[in-house]
C-alpha cells in the first residue's frame, strides 16, 4: 500500500475515488490508475434558496462517502487527499456539513477554492495527455461551477472558476424538464455574460488544442458521436444540432438519443447551454476529451509532496517575491520558530508535521501585509493569506495561516481552526520568534530554551542575557499576561550564567 494514492473528488453532481500505483521510470514517477469509484450524488441539487444544503442531500453523500472510506481503509492520511468544490464551498452550513462527511469517509477534507480546482484540474489534464509544446484550453463544467484554464506544457497561464455548473443551470433555466427555445436561449446568454470577464484575455492569449473533461463534455461526446452530429469530439454544429432537437423534442428523451447515461440527462440541458456559450464566446472549432481532471490532478499533487515537491512551498516562495518579503528577517523567524518547535516534543505524526509547515510558512510570509501598511500589518497579513488565491492551499490551510498571522503579535486570536493545545503551542513557537528577532539583527545561539507540561510553559533564559535586554524581559512579561487569558501558564524562569 506504500506506492497507492488516493484521491477522493466530492463534486457538486457526482463524487469519484480514484486510486493510483506510483511507478518509477528513469527517475520520473508515474502514476497508474487502479481503481475507481463514482457516485451520482447530486450535492448541487440539495441548496435551498438560502444555501443551505438540505438532510436529504446530505445523507446521500455520507452513503457514498462511507463506500469510499472502506475502499481506502487503512491508507495513511498523507497519501490520501479528499478535496471538495462549488457546493461545499457556498453552502451556509458547510461547517456543520464537513465533520460529517469527514467521519463518513475516515479522512479529512478540504474545502478547495475555485482557482485550486482550476489549478488541480489542468494538472490532472496535463498529466494524462501526450507531452506537447503547444498552449491548450481546458474547459470543465461541474455541477456547480466551470473552470477555464489555458496553460502551456505542465503550465498554466489563466485559470478561471466561473460560478455556472450544469446542476444550477438545470434548476435554474429548466427546473420542470421542459426545454423551450427561449429558456434554451436564456441559459445560454446567462452562460455567455460569465465567460465575456474572461473572453478578450484567453482569445488573445489563444491556444492550438482545447480539451473537455467533465462528465459533461464526455456525456456530449457520446451523444454527438452515437446520433452522428458530429463526426469527432465536440464541435458547435454538432452542439446547435443537438440543441435543436432537444427544443424540438421539448425534453430530454433518452430513447432517441444513443450514447446518454441517465445520471447525465437530468443535467444535460444546463451542461449544453454552458458548452455551446464557451463555443460561441471563446469561438472554439473542436473539443476533444481530456481525461483525469480534478482527481488525477490531487494525485500528483499528492506525488509532489511525497517527493518533498511540495507546490505549497512553491507558492509560498512567488507570495514572497510578491510582496518584497525581508527575506533574511524571514529566515531568521522561521530558523527559530521551527527551533523552539522542536523542543515541544510532540508526537511524531502527519498532524504534527503538517503544524510545522503550518508555522514555517506563516513565519516566511508574516510580514506581507507590511507592503499595505505597517499599522496593524498583522490584521493586513491575516487577510491576504486568508483570501488571496494560493495555489495548493485549501480553504482550511489558508484559514490556520490566517489565524497564526493575526496572532503572531499582540493579542491573541479568539479561535484557531481545529483549536487545540497543540495549535497554541506551536503559535506560542511563533509569537516566541518574532519578539526575539524584533531587532532584525542575527542572534546566533539561541538564547531561550523551552520546557512544556500540559498547560504550563517554562522559558529558560540566562540571567545576565535577560538584564541585558529589558525590552525583551519586558515583552517576555506581557505575554506572559496574554497566555493567562488564554488558560496557559507562562513561567521566565532566569539560568545563572
């Protein structure tokens, strides 16, 4: 089990499991699908008008879920990434939701931003396609959102997540199933008004081979090829063929139309509204299919960290650029946050090692509000990290960085994501390292040596290295006074030279 991956899609129309074998080629590692799992769980369908998901769609994703988490029983946690979309991402009460379905599955799950999904989908692509020196646009149509992305060889150079899917199109334009010219017409000029933000930039980029991969742009594929509307792939006459007879029909009506699951015609219509707009907006001649998509994309993700190419530190090191990172204070915070980590003693596990990354990245990117203003740039810095587009992060790694950011100083946050003593304590590490390198000079030997017993810390410090620095003893008390209110005892315990 140590050369599988696992990757678990839980979409807004359909959850799928994809199990990989990792092989290695000539150094380069590879990998081969073994199995796979997809349920049409319809996520999408279950948002009330007030976005709340409702118990019925709910508990068809913890059936499905408890299916997958057999499947991938036993797997460790750092081989396996469950990854959510759209649905998850504007339900009201996904926070309710997500502890469910993660105790369904056995694994956790992250809610992934739109420009992620974007990102991981043009990887997956990517990797499952011939190698090529030409740029490719790659379009998926999900239940609840469709992501854009041109990119060039395992690069992408726009990446778009528009809020339209063919689950909410559906519902929306053809809520009863009867299909009409003018409702036809609506959906695909709705469709048509999203892609205009991104249609003058990608035309004028351009691209040479345009790619679906969605259960949408298959399912159109099938029916194209299986009625002969189109001889190969997607192309928009086949799309205005098949709108005609749907218009004409009045319905979706499997038995005329060869090649359609039935899973897809009760979202066919929406899906085809959306793909004839990306064609006549984007003027696309041909689609053929891109396989792999949001799953395989996770997967190599997944490879990358495993091979220590973790595409987190990558962005961490463009956020640094970026925002004129001090890149020699930065080193020093991270050198002794990570230090006095260290002397914590934690248990030895993913959740440990994943809190490590949590403070090296936040001690590397602490000061990127400064570029806003040095006035509380902490409160500019949690905000950035907490809402900037960070490829690779999920929504919840963005919120723990955001809430180490506004804490590394001053007043403690109210609450850390899955607050823990261990979460205080490594943001204890971090508050410990920006008020020891407050000079902005380096220190050599670190001063201070830290002792921890449940809720008790201890700060060893040499007498005469405290007498010499009373800014630094006077900092030391007022965190002192801080950690009190939050239920931690802080001792300055002085060491005679």
């Amino acid at each position: 089990m140590d050369s599988l991956l696992a990757a678990v899609d839980l979409g807004s129309n359909s959850f799928r499991l994809s199990i990989g074998r990792v092989v290695q080629h000539d150094g380069a590692a590879q990998i081969y699908a073994i199995d796979r799992l997809k349920e049409h769980v319809r996520l999408a369908a279950g948002l009330g008008p007030d976005n709340v998901l409702d118990e019925e769609a709910i508990e068809r994703a913890i059936v499905t879920l408890k299916r997958f988490g057999e499947r991938i029983e036993g797997f460790h946690p750092n081989r396996v990434r469950a990854v959510a979309t759209n649905t998850l991402r504007i339900a009201a009460n996904a926070q309710e939701v997500v502890p469910r379905l993660e105790d369904a599955l056995g694994f956790p799950i992250e809610i992934i931003s739109g420009q992620e999904e974007a990102r991981l989908i043009f990887t997956g692509i990517s990797h499952e396609l011939p190698p090529s020196p030409y740029r490719r646009l790659m379009i998926d149509i999900g239940g609840g959102s469709t992501e854009v992305i041109i990119g060039q060889e395992f690069r992408p150079l726009h990446m778009k997540s528009l809020f339209m899917g063919c689950v909410s199109y559906t519902r929306r334009f053809f809520p009863d199933g009867v299909i009409t010219e003018a409702r036809m017409q609506q959906a695909i000029m709705a469709a048509r008004r999203e892609l205009e933000t991104i249609a003058r930039q990608y035309k004028r980029t351009g691209w040479q081979e345009a790619y679906g991969s969605s259960g949408t742009a298959k399912g159109l594929i099938a029916v194209l090829a299986e009625t002969g509307m189109s001889r190969k792939g997607i192309t928009r006459e086949g799309l205005e063929k098949l709108k005609k007879k749907l218009v004409k029909d009045g319905r979706v009506d499997m038995d005329t139309l060869p090649g359609l699951k039935p899973d897809r015609a009760v979202v066919l219509a929406g899906g085809l509204a959306i793909m004839l707009a990306a064609f006549l907006e984007l003027r696309i001649k041909l689609m053929l299919p891109g396989e792999g998509a949001l799953r395989m994309g996770a997967l190599y993700d997944l490879l990358g960290r495993e091979a220590n190419h973790d595409k987190r530190d990558e962005t961490v090191k463009q956020f640094m650029r970026r925002y004129h990172i001090d890149t020699r204070q930065a080193a020093r915070v991270k050198a002794i946050a990570m230090a006095l980590f260290e002397q914590l003693a934690l248990p030895q596990n993913a959740e440990t090692e994943e809190l490590a990354r949590i403070v090296g990245w936040v001690a590397d990117l602490h000061e990127v509000g400064v570029s806003i203003a040095h006035a509380n740039y902490d409160k500019h810095t949690a905000y950035i990290l907490g809402n900037a587009d960070m490829p690779g992060f999920s929504n919840y790694d963005q919120a723990q960085m955001s809430a180490f950011a506004l804490g590394h100083q001053g007043k403690l946050p109210k609450r850390i994501p899955e607050d823990s003593r261990n979460r205080r304590l490594a943001l204890f590490c971090l508050r410990l390292a920006v008020l020891l390198c407050r000079r902005r000079d380096d220190i050599g030997e670190l001063p201070v040596r830290l002792t921890v017993q449940s809720k008790r810390i201890t700060i060893h410090a040499a007498q005469h290295w405290l007498e010499s620095r009373p800014l630094t003893a006077y900092s030391l008390e007022g965190e002192r006074i801080e950690w009190k209110k939050a239920g931690f005892t802080v001792n300055i315990e002085p060491v005679a030279a």
